[in-house]
C-alpha cells in the first residue's frame, strides 16, 4: 500500500512537473528595421534606440546570411537557420512557388519558426506579427500568430499602436511581438544608402520607437520586457544582395530581464541566432534543423 502511495505520488509530481515546466510570462518585443547599415546606424540621431540599447546588449558586426536579400534574411532571422535550411533563397519565395524545399516542414509545408516553437511549447502564449511589406509574411503558417496586420504605402506607425495595444491585452501572458517597417530600406533603394533621406528615415522610426517604449514604461510593462533591435541587412549605393561588409553587417541588440546591461558583444555573431535566444528565453527546445547558437555572454551570470 505505501509502494502504491509513493508510486501515484511520483506521478502526480511528474505529471504538474511536465505540466509547468515551460509555463513563463516572459514577453519579447522585436524591433525590426530593414535595410539598417552599421554606417548608418553610427550616423543616424537615434537618442532613443540608443537609451534602449545603454540597458543591454548590442552588437556592430553581426552578420546576416547570404544572399543579403530581405526575405531570405528575415526568414533566417526568425527561423534560426540559413536559406540552404528552410529553403527562402529569394524575395518571391510563395509556399507553392519556390526553387529549393526545407529541410523540414509542418503539417502545412512550413519550415519551423520562433512562432511554432513558442505555440507548441509554450502554454497560453500569444503572438504578433506587424509589417508593411507583403512578402514578409509568406514564410509562416499563419496559424501561429494570434494577431497580423499589414499596413501598406510604407506606413507603420498603426501597426506600433496595435502592437502596445496587443500587449496590453495581454500582458498577463507570455507574449512575442515582431513589429517591423519597410520604409529605412526603401529609402536606400530610393536615394541611397547613407543619403540624408536614408539618414532621415531611421530617425522616423527612432522617434516613434521612443513613443513606443514610452508608452510601455508607463503602463508598468517596460522592466520585464526583452526588447530586441533587428535589421536583416545593409546596402549601398543603392541597392545589396552582395557580399561587401556595408551589406552583411548590421546592428544587432538584446536587452531585458536577465542580460547583460551597457556592454558590447563580443563573441562573433550572426542574425540567425535571434530565434535561438528568444526560445532561450522562453525556456524553449529548437528544432533538430535550426542551426542558430545563443550567444552566452548576453546573459548575466
């Protein structure tokens, strides 16, 4: 009777212990600007983005993935791998229109994302997704997001009030938000990397990022937010896709709960390591294919 007792005892401790492991209200804001060079970066008056990255982590030579081509790259970013893994190797990849499979898939034909990982493993766990170019969504099973929304014309500044407002709802949950904008890297296609309408344009997004974090320390919510800075490649004169520095190196920063405050990364980086750290922080597995590593020294010992 008392082998019994201890044998259902084990069980029920078990069986919470399976139940609660994964259970985490850490929520994680992505910053995502396309198209942002180191050069520019350095140029560029961003008081704000600046003051967010003094309380992490940041990066100036993180690399992207080749091609330097944004879908590829953002796909690589959010999924931990490189295109020769989930097979986006072009700005026209569709889910029944592309040149070379992934290497793994779900039930719909999709490479693993963050988002599939945080939905599978994550209990209660909601997500965003803002962006205003087309594209950008075509890698991802939808069904893994809790809220989308595209605004077109390169606006965006809607899409970073849906955003606080999603978070808001929800800020009782472990919450992911991807909120990004096209616009820094149309105006380098348009008037070139680091012309003043390229300059001007990461200044935009630094003054509504301010608004944005504003925002959220005044409704409590800024402390025990992870927010990272993001972009997926540079450019110059007017266009990338090559393998020049000023394309395949871009900013890249972490702050929050847990890392490492006003420091520089040190260790060699890579954009595909943006999903792994945030399944890092979610307490996560990854997928067997992703090929993404946590850079270690972000976080506080």
């Amino acid at each position: 009777m008392k082998n019994f007792r201890l044998i259902c005892s084990l069980v029920l401790v078990i069986a919470l212990f399976g139940c609660t492991c994964n259970q985490t209200n850490e929520r994680v804001v992505m910053l995502a600007l396309d198209g942002i060079c180191i050069e520019g970066y350095k140029k560029a008056q961003t008081p704000h983005l600046d003051a967010l990255m003094a309380e992490g982590v940041l990066s100036l030579d993180t690399r992207d993935v080749m091609p330097s081509v944004t879908l590829p790259n953002w796909t690589s970013i959010l999924t931990g791998s490189g295109p020769e893994q989930h097979g986006t190797v072009d700005n026209g990849w569709q889910i029944d229109k592309y040149i070379l499979p992934p290497v793994d898939k779900d039930e719909k034909g999709y490479y693993p994302s963050i988002f599939k990982v945080l939905k599978d493993q994550v209990p209660d766990v909601k997500t965003a997704f803002y962006y205003n170019w087309k594209n950008l969504i075509y890698p991802y099973n939808k069904a893994y997001f809790d809220e989308y929304n595209y605004q077109d014309d390169d606006l965006y500044i809607e899409n970073f009030e849906k955003a606080y407002d999603f978070i808001v709802k929800n800020q009782d949950k472990p919450t992911a938000v991807f909120m990004y904008s096209v616009h820094t890297d149309h105006a380098g296609h348009g008037h070139g990397w680091m012309s003043q309408e390229y300059i001007q344009s990461i200044e935009e997004a630094d003054v509504q990022i301010g608004k944005f974090i504003e925002k959220m320390k005044k409704a409590g919510l800024y402390e025990d937010t992870h927010f990272m800075f993001l972009s997926d490649h540079g450019g110059g004169p007017k266009g990338h896709g090559g393998v020049t520095t000023e394309e395949m190196l871009v900013p890249w920063g972490i702050t929050g709960p847990g890392i490492v405050k006003g420091q520089m990364l040190s260790e060699p980086n890579n954009t595909v390591n943006t999903a792994t750290t945030i399944a890092r922080i979610f307490r996560c597995e990854v997928p067997q294919a992703w090929t993404g590593e946590v850079p270690e020294s972000i976080f506080q010992k």
